[in-house]
C-alpha cells in the first residue's frame, strides 16, 4: 500500500506516468533506483545531477 501511495505522490510532483512495466520491486528497492526510473521520464535535461555534484 505504502508503494501505491508512493507512486502517486511522485507522479503527481513531478507531472509523470511511470510505465507499468517499471512497477515493479526492483524500481521501489532504492532510492536511486526509483530516481533512475523518475528521471527517465522527465523532459530532456530536468532529471540531471545537481550542478556540484557532478562526479568526474
């Protein structure tokens, strides 16, 4: 429930639809994990690492 509750809230922040083929346990075991699948929906450029904390 709580990973429906989730999803939700991602979705309406970031004005997204994940694809049902990315909700799954391996999408929700991390948070970077989840960031990945976030960030592959946002427009181009939106999902990039923070300006200074770019790694070389």
């Amino acid at each position: 429930m709580q990973a429906i509750e989730l999803l939700f809230a991602v979705e309406d922040t970031f004005g997204i639809s994940l694809p049902d083929e990315e909700l799954n346990d391996t999408t929700f075991a991390t948070a970077g994990s989840l960031w990945n699948v976030i960030a592959a929906q946002l427009p181009q450029g939106t999902g990039d690492v923070p300006a200074g904390q770019e790694t070389a």
